[in-house]
C-alpha cells in the first residue's frame, strides 16, 4: 500500500462504532473530500468494501482508546508533538456499497486497485458473502472506476445506456449507465424529474433522450414531446450555436458519446386566428398547424372538463357526453337541409343544439351550463373549428408515426390550462389506442366508420397494413413537462361553488406549494389525469415510457412517484425535501441536494444500491 495515496484511515471510539453498514475514518489532513466520494477498504478474509461517503464533521478524539503510532504515520502526524492533535479531526461516516472478492495487484503508482476480470458480467458475489464490520487502522483510498460500477451493479447491464458522470474530488469520472430495461420494463419505467426552476431538470431529460434517440436507432424508437415553455423545444433539430465547452467534450469522451441534434423531426403547432400557427416560433419546413373538428373527437369530450363537473350533481354533464357518444354519427343530423353535404355535427351546431331527450336534461341549468363552455372554447374560433382547411388532426398523425421519429407538439401559447389539458389528454387516449389495437396504422381515420367490416376484420386490416408499411417503432418515450398541470396532487376537500370554467384546479404550476380556496384539487382524478395514470401503470408492459417534470413532487400526484423507476433530482429546499414524496432519500443526501449546483443531479434508482450525484453535458441542440 502507497501511504501517500490514502485518504484516510478507519476508526472507532466510544461514541462512534462500526458496523456492516457503515463505518468511520479519520481524513487526512490537507486531504480534499467530500459527500458521494467512493472510496475502498481492505476487509477480512481478502474481501474489499467499498462505500459512499455520507456525513463529514470536525471532532476530538480520545487519544489513549487509538493507536498513536500506527495512526500518526499513515496520516503523516507527527505522534512526538503533541499540538498535532490539538486541534481535532475531520471524520467521515461512510455508507457500505458493496463487499466482494479481492484480487488486487499494485499499479505503477504503488497504490492497490480491483483486478479488471471481476468487473465483468460474470462477477459473483463471495461465498458465502462477506458482511463484516470494518476493523479499525485500516488504510481507505478513492475508489476506482471499475471498482465504483462494480459496487452500484453496474457491470451486470447488458443493454446500457449511458445516463451521467460521476466526477469525485480526486478529479476521477465515472461513465453511469442504465439497462434498457430498467427505462422500458418489465423491471421499472419511467422518468420523473423535479427541481428548482432554472436547475436543468428538463435538460437532464433531454440528455437521456439523445441518448435513446441514438443507442436505439436499429430497434426503433419514437418520441413524442409536449412543448411547455414559449419555444424551449421548437428548434432542436438544429445545431446549438453556442460552443462547446471543453468540461462538456471531457464528460461526452468519458461516456464514449458524439451527440448531435434530433433527427427526423415533425413540430405540430395548434391553430390560431385566421389559420395562423399559435406559437412562439414557426420552425420552417417541418411544422404543421393541427386543430380539431368535433367529428374528431366527439367520443372524447369529456376531456374538456375538469373532475369537478363531472361530479357535481347540479351538472350532470357525462349524461350528455355519453348520448352524443352513443347516437354520433346521426346525432343532429336533421339540421342538415342537404344530406350530401354535410354527415356530421360540428362545434357551432352542438354549442346551440338543444334536442336531448328528458332523462339526459334532467335540469335545464345542466344544458346551460355545457352550452357555455362549449361557446366557452369557441371564440375566439382557433383551435376548435367546423372545418379544417390547412391544419391536421393530431391523432391521424400519431398513428402514423414511425420508428425514430420525434414529434413535438406545441401546446406552450394555448390561453387556458383546459385547453392544454385537453390536447394531452387526447394524444394520451391516441396512443392508448395504438396499443389496444396492436400498431400503428398510417392509413386508418378514426372520422369514419367502415359499416361493411366488423371490429375483428377492422384490427386485423390495420395490424396487416402496420406489417405492409414497416416501421413500427419497439419503444414509444412521451416527454410531458410541468405534469402537475395535469396530474395534480390529489387533496380530500369539498368543491368550491365558485369554481366556473373548469380545471381551476390543476393551474398550480408555479412555485408556492400552498393551496387556496380556488386551486384546490379535487379527490377525483380528471379525464386526462386518468389517461396519463393508464399510461404510467401499463407502460412497462408496453414498452412506453413517460418522461416527466415538475419543480416540486408534493404538487404532483402520488401515482407519479409510486410508478416511476427514475428519480432525478435538482437542487431543491430543506423545506420541500421534508415532504412525504422524498421518504425514500435519506437525510444526508437530502442535504446534498439542498447544495447542488446547476446541472448536477442526483438519480434515485433501484438499480443502483445507493443514490448517485452525476452532471451532464449542456444540450447540443438549439435551445431558446
């Protein structure tokens, strides 16, 4: 052992004691280290532990309960001056990682490290394993590399993709991978990230989107983005024009990672007054405006209204929403003067359509009152129109989706929440669709009923004409920031009479964590918080991921957390970490997190043994 490269050294006294699961050590003076460092310990029977570094303080020690002279010369103390141990000690509690077989051999540095053969996928634990405390005076170093992927679990990946770097205080930088498994099931799924506004949690997402954007070209991946914010997302086809950083070449070379911008791109931008697109910027050549028409999504309806009208007894609103699902297409149809003109109802017609039979309009305030929000998303007439012209329907176009391609739906100017919700919730439904019926089908128009082939002659046409076109894509990624827009925490309360227009409740997307009298959520999850809880919980089955963000997890629903496989997380408060959604994170790491710094992060993620601090490179696609 090369004295001059340990860090520390292992101890006990009277209040501080080992076990199999954490143990402590003496830093050694003018040595820098800091919290979820990695270092190694020599353990009994030629074992080697390996642990996390958790909790770092300055004590005094009881010199006569340790050994002087052995202590004093591996941490270059001169044991003859006795104002050596005057002014205390700085100490670290280090978490146990993993314990496994040693086969050391020393290095040109004179330092010991793991042999490189049990770093493969053929490592087995001891038998039987090692679960030992460690004994006291034993030399601890940085760990390595190989010696850091073996004790998270890393080497037993067979499909990775890269997700970080860590970078310890000893300059050593560590390439994270996870499984592709561990993203799409059967194990975990889905990705959640939450942080402080301005902290790169969405960025992170968008990281780890390149990465399947690229690893997986050959088996084919589709991904389809909600744009959130003005137009974050509306250019990253293009080439960022900011130079690289050489911090950011170093950790993409560590990664073995040559990213670039998204390829195959589509931007769906919703309509606006005149037929103009509603956004912030128009990328050229690949963008389409999309709108609806009511035949589009007549058996959908009720994704324009928030839980609290669907409850509420004085407004029975499903009633009507399910008779117009079950009478559609000849619903209305004597309004027409021409029956070959026109087949459908549109948006105008139903606004003002009053011919319902009795048991539906039980009370009049009930017709009223979804007349009014009907007229409510009519004007200004943009995004809910009697005939399209120009734009496209959004479902039409997600069934035609192919493998490797990305869609980005931009939902970031539409006026109201509802409206946004709305959109989500109908692509959510799309996709939900897609998979019921067994693939994709680049012909199929949902606007018109074949009455001549049945429903099995239906699904097996377009099953036959997924398989005639190709391009089925094996993994489907849905990016969806600020989700608490959507899927809001749910909170047992009565519903304020005030609430008009609908969806009050889940317009908290910003900072404060408190809930007043018109922002409070109803316990009954809405139309389109159900369609992304479907998504959530048979995701894994189906290989669709869902990619989420928001500032806070007390905001969001429960079934967020309770289904999601990755944890990110940015810089957060004390406060917010103290809530019930981060019990899984322990109090250092919450304290960590407390002082991250932007584009730090740390992943919470049952294939790693212990939670993680790694950074990524800045995006290399154009960003506002």
């Amino acid at each position: 052992m090369n004295a001059s490269k340990v860090v520390g050294l292992s101890f006990i006294s009277e209040k501080l004691s080992n076990t199999q699961d954490n143990f402590w050590m003496i830093i050694r003076p003018n040595t820098l280290i800091n919290p979820f460092d990695f270092v190694y310990v020599e353990n009994i029977h030629d074992t080697t532990t390996v642990g996390i570094v958790k909790e770092i303080k300055r004590m005094f020690l009881d010199l006569k309960s340790l050994p002087i002279k052995q202590y004093g010369e591996i941490l270059k103390l001169d044991v003859r001056d006795s104002k050596s141990f005057d002014t205390g000690f700085t100490v670290a509690n280090v978490n146990v990682i993993s314990n496994f077989p040693s086969d050391r051999k020393k290095s040109s540095d004179g330092i010991v490290h793991l042999g490189l053969k049990y770093t493969t996928l053929k490592t087995k634990p001891p038998s039987p394993p090692i679960n030992m405390p460690i004994e006291e005076g034993k030399p601890v170093c940085f760990a390595s590399r190989e010696e850091v992927c073996l004790a998270l679990g890393i080497p037993e990946m067979e499909n990775p993709i890269p997700a970080g770097v860590i970078t310890m205080s000893d300059n050593t930088k560590i390439p994270i991978d996870l499984d592709v498994s561990y993203l799409f099931g059967p194990d975990t799924t889905h990705v959640n990230a939450t942080g402080i506004s301005g902290n790169m949690k969405t960025g992170y997402l968008m990281f780890l989107l390149q990465v399947i954007h690229e690893k997986l070209q050959d088996e084919g991946v589709s991904i389809i983005m909600f744009n959130t914010k003005e137009k974050d997302l509306l250019s990253i086809d293009k080439k960022t024009e900011k130079e690289i950083f050489p911090a950011d070449r170093e950790i993409l070379d560590v990664l073995d990672l040559e990213l670039g911008p998204f390829q195959n791109v589509r931007y769906f931008l919703p309509r606006g007054r005149n037929g103009s697109p509603n956004s912030s910027y128009v990328p050229k050549n690949n963008s389409v405006t999309y709108s609806y028409e009511l035949k589009d999504v007549y058996d959908r309806l009720d994704l324009l209204f928030s839980s609290d009208f669907m409850v509420d007894p004085r407004h029975n609103i499903s009633a009507i929403l399910n008779y117009i699902y079950e009478t559609w297409p000849v619903l209305g149809e004597n309004l027409s003067q021409d029956e070959n003109s026109r087949r459908y109802m549109n948006w105008t017609e139903l606004s003002v359509y009053d011919d319902y039979p009795e048991e539906v309009i039980t009370h009049k305030s009930t017709l009223l009152k979804f007349q009014g929000i009907i007229q409510r998303f009519r004007k200004p007439a943009s995004l809910f129109v009697d005939k399209k012209v120009t734009s496209t329907y959004l479902g039409n176009e997600i069934r035609k989706m192919k493998k490797n391609e990305v869609l980005v739906i931009d939902i970031a100017m539409l006026s109201t929440v509802e409206e946004q919700a709305f959109v989500v919730g109908d692509v959510m439904k799309t996709v939900d669709e897609m998979y019921s019926i067994g693939g994709f089908n680049p012909q199929y128009d949902r606007g018109v009923k074949n009455s001549n082939d049945d429903e099995q002659d239906q699904e097996e046409k377009i099953l036959d004409d997924t398989l005639k076109h190709g391009g089925k894509p094996k993994y489907v990624v849905i990016l969806l920031d600020e989700i608490n827009r959507f899927l809001p925490q749910r909170v047992a309360a009565s519903i304020s009479s005030s609430g008009g227009g609908g969806g009050s409740s889940s317009n908290n997307s910003g900072g404060s964590s408190g809930l007043s009298s018109s922002t409070v959520s109803s316990s009954i999850r809405s139309t389109v918080g159900e369609e992304l809880l479907k998504t959530l919980i048979t995701g894994n089955s189906r290989r669709c991921i869902l990619f989420s963000a928001q500032q806070f997890k007390s905001q969001i629903d429960a079934g967020i957390n309770e289904n999601t496989g990755l944890h990110v997380l940015a810089k957060l408060g004390l406060s917010e970490l103290s809530a019930s959604p981060y019990s899984m994170i322990d109090d250092v790491t919450k304290s960590v997190i407390s002082k991250l710094n932007k584009g730090e992060f740390v992943l919470v993620h049952s294939a790693f043994r212990h939670p993680i601090k790694v950074t990524i490179p800045k995006p290399l696609f154009k960003r506002s």
